[in-house]
C-alpha cells in the first residue's frame, strides 16, 4: 500500500474502522467503512458490484480474520456467481463455507415477504456470528414490498440489528437513483457506474453519501483486473496538499553537453521539473536520454517513463549517436518503462510511476525522464484535467526530489509557437526549445532556453547537431544567427573573407523565421 493511501486511515476506539484491503479504496474513505455502519452500494448491470461486494468479504477474511454472510436474493444460482468469481485472485474457495457462507433469500422474501425475511437474516448472523453482510439483490426485495413505508421499515429494523451484532453491512442494488428511499436510510452510498465516453468504455466510482466521516468526493476511476477491482483517485485530489520535506542542498544536474551545460550553469536544479519541447524529430528523445546517461556516469539512478519507442528501439537509437545506454540499463543504473500508446488510464499511469519511485526512495540524485507529456493528455477520459493533473504530478516529483525532464510535442508544421499544453509552462521551472529551420534547401536545428526559473541561464539560440559522433551544441550563436538571417556559415579553420555588410534585419525576423512551419518529416532522433 503507498503512503497516500494509508494517511489518515488511522482508526481511533471512538471510530473504529473496517479497512476494504481494495487499493485506495480506504484512501477515498479516509480510513474504511465504519464497523456496525450499513452502506448502500448501486449501479447498473456490469458496472462491478458484486465483484466489489465479494472483494470486501475475501479480504475482511484475509486480513481481519472475519466472518462473512452473502445473502442473494436473485434467481441466478450460487454456482454460477462462484463460477465467474473463481477467476479472481482474490477469491478463496477454501473460505467456503466455515468463513464465507453463501445463501439464497429469494424463497423467503418471495413467500413469507419482510418478516420472513428478516427472520432468516437473524438466524443466519447469530449462527454464523458475522461480521460483514452482504444482500445482494436489493431490487428483489422492493419488489416484493407492499409500500415505500414497508420497505423502509425493512431497511430500519436491518440497520437496528446489524449495529447491535456490530456487523457491517452492504446493499447491494441496481438502482440508480441518488434519491432512492434506502439511501436517505444508510450510513453511506457508493455508486458504480458503467459508461461510454466517446468510444471509451469507462467504470468509475463516486462516493455521495458517508456519515461521520469525511471522504474525497467526486468520480474516481475504477478498473477490473484479474486482482479484483482496482480503484484510481483522481490525482489532483490525492495530492492537493502534498507533504512539505526537507531535502539536501540542490546541486546542478547536468545533460553531459559541456556547452549545453554552460548554457544552463551547470545544468538543472535538483529537483527541477523540466519540459523540452519542439517538433517530431529535433531531438527531444535522444537530450532526455542523455540527461539520464549522464547521471549513470554519476552514479544516480535514472528511470524513462514512455509510451512510444519500447526499449530495444530506444538502445539501438542511443548507441548509434554514441550514449552506452545499454550498458547502464544492463547494470540496472537506468530503468526503462515502456507503456504502449493503447487506452490508458491518466491516474492510474501517475500511480505507477509515482509508486515505482517511492520504492526507490532511499536512492539519492534520482533522474526521471517522461517521454512525452502527451501521453498522459491521450490516456485522459476528460481533458480539461489535463493541467491540474500535471500541477499535481510534478509537485509530488518535487516532494521526492526527483529531478525530471518532460518532453511535449509540438505540430511538424504549424505557423506560429503554440504549446499543446499552455499551462505546462506554469507548472515547470525550466522550458527548453527545439526547432526546425530550413536555409537553402537543408534543415537544422536550434536550440534555446526559453525559461529558467532561480538560476541564471544563456539566452542565445544555438545550432544542435545529431551526428554519429554524438550530439553537439555549438560554441557560439555565430552559426544559429547566420542560419537565421540566411548567410552562410564560416566553418572551422576557413579564412574569413570580407563580405558585403548583411542588410539589417526587419524587425520581428526571428520570429518569423522561429515561426516558419517545419518541412521535414517523420520522428527522428
């Protein structure tokens, strides 16, 4: 369990919890379903309630030692839920019966209605002496009622019981209406929903009820893995008041490039959040990789977090511009997490990276590098996140001095300098720019620093070589600004010759010309 989820999960005499053993399930609920509490849970057909439901009766056995009653009130047979349960791996056959008893109510409430019922209800809990109740199939039970009042009554004189016994309990139900008569009854209300979001099919859960407690509001989404249900709070919300830490004198890390280090002052801030951005191809890769190489030969640790390039092509690419990548990654100085671009979920990508991170805790000078931003922006159910997400994402980096570079892609042909993420430049202390420029039927590149916060930095652009012989930045604007005003480079070791004075530039030049569309083609290194 990561540290975000068992903050405030202590539990107290006064309020004793049952903790779900669900991941961040008990972080939504700020500890856990209350012992002796009665908790509705609803939702659509599909949407992973009885998933849910015998999740929380497994791991209350597991990890409590409790004892558990499922009551059904449906007409499907026992065998057949069994059946689809036991590709789970949190579901234990073994638990059946002595601990996890299975029984059907369906004949009672059908015959002898609400008192019938609630008959075998007390005679099943005192029996088997539970601690965790579930009924499964609460639409049944309304069926069978006789008025609203009748099954509110119903409902009370449940709450009454299971509260004396101490016995938790849940209603499991596929209405969906927040308004319904049992939830202004219960102690909670949980709502599983099953939903399309463009092409998307998309589970979430929302907490909307929870007395005496206070719980993260709002939709959290919610996966079926073959671990059961696997929840993923929104990210904002779990980091909205990140941990102040103390941490060591920062110390510059650099890329490796003596001259692109010295445009820096000796590289980035530890602890830094870094974007690079430009156009497929000007090199954004490759500088990420280098900032990661760099710190191997440092003795740091590195890892790349991507969604394009898996890591047999990002070697191959590395060793043939001469950065021993493999080397370091073989000796487990570098990791590499590859995330193929398929349908992701946003949050649950931060959670991997982040809980990846924790785990390498107590390695200092760590390197991170995140190749490209837009992957999270892809993975995104609803966009406008996309920048508190990264808000979040990069102060939680921070707080465990992580030192990160991010790239953003910007369009290959595009007439003006337009982030496709704006508020990334808010939320990172440096911006590095990477950008195509054509003279004379040939491209190159130029770099420059657009932003550094704290530190003082060249503003001068600069041409950037990819060569086999590595990568290079020159010693000089010289070359960027003949590119730019269309003039050709005087190379080393040619005799100056006395040339027409250039005519003086029109105001706003390198803004055109830094705004001129790319016409190369393809991503490259």
């Amino acid at each position: 369990m990561s540290e975000s989820e068992t903050e405030g999960t202590g539990n107290t005499a006064r309020d004793p919890r049952i903790q779900s053993g669900i991941p961040r399930l008990d972080f939504i609920l700020k500890g856990g379903l209350k012992q002796g509490g009665i908790y509705a849970l609803m939702g659509p057909p599909g949407g992973g309630k009885t998933i849910l439901a015998n999740q929380l009766c497994c791991n209350h056995i597991q990890k409590q030692e409790g004892r558990c009653v499922y009551m059904t009130l449906l007409i499907e047979s026992h065998a057949k839920m069994l059946s689809h349960l036991s590709t789970l791996n949190f579901f234990k056959p073994e638990f059946i019966p002595e601990r996890l008893y299975y029984i059907s109510g369906y004949q009672q409430v059908r015959e002898g209605g609400f008192s019938g019922l609630m008959e075998l209800i007390r005679r099943t809990l005192r029996d088997r002496q539970a601690t965790f109740f579930v009924i499964d199939g609460m639409e049944s039970a309304e069926q069978f009622s006789t008025s609203p009042q009748s099954y509110r009554e119903f409902v009370h004189g449940l709450q009454a019981f299971t509260n004396l016994l101490g016995c938790t309990t849940l209603l499991v139900s596929n209405v969906r209406e927040r308004t319904h008569v049992e939830n202004a009854v219960v102690d909670g209300v949980i709502e599983l929903s099953d939903k399309l979001v463009g092409p998307r099919a998309v589970r979430e859960l929302t907490v909307h009820k929870f007395r005496g407690s206070d719980y993260l509001r709002g939709r959290h989404e919610v996966e079926i893995t073959g671990e059961g249900l696997v929840i993923h709070p929104r990210t904002e919300i779990q980091f909205a008041r990140p941990p102040e830490q103390a941490h060591e004198q920062r110390v510059r890390m650099g890329f490796g490039l003596k001259r692109l280090d010295e445009m820096l002052d000796g590289g980035l801030p530890s602890g830094s959040t870094t974007a690079l951005i430009g156009a497929p191809g000007t090199g954004k890769t490759l500088l990420g990789l280098s900032f990661l190489v760099e710190g191997a030969r440092q003795g740091q640790h590195g890892t790349y977090f991507g969604f394009y390039e898996p890591p047999p092509r990002l070697i191959e690419k590395a060793e043939d511009v001469g950065l021993p990548l493999e080397r370091y990654v073989k000796d487990g100085s570098i990791e590499l997490v590859w995330q193929p671009p398929l349908e992701h979920f946003m949050d649950a990508l931060a959670e991997q990276l982040l809980e990846k991170l924790r785990a390498e805790d107590k390695k200092e000078r760590r390197r991170l590098f995140i190749d490209g931003a837009e992957g999270f922006r892809a993975a995104a159910v609803y966009p406008d996140r996309v920048p508190r997400f990264l808000s979040a994402l990069t102060n939680q980096l921070r707080m465990q001095d992580v030192t990160t570079v991010m790239t953003d892609e910007l369009e290959l042909f595009q007439p003006e300098l337009n982030l496709p993420t704006p508020e990334l430049a808010n939320v990172v202390e440096s911006v590095l720019l990477l950008r195509y420029v054509e003279l004379r039927s040939q491209i190159y590149r130029l770099l420059s620093i657009m932003k550094m916060r704290e530190s003082r930095y060249d503003t001068s652009l600069r041409e950037f070589r990819i060569s086999r012989e590595g990568i290079d930045v020159a010693d000089s604007f010289a070359s960027a600004e003949a590119i730019l005003s269309g003039h050709g480079r005087i190379r080393n070791g040619e005799k100056k010759k006395k040339a027409e004075k250039p005519k003086k530039k029109k105001p706003g030049m390198l803004k055109k010309v830094l705004g001129r569309g790319s016409r190369g083609g393809g991503r490259g290194r």
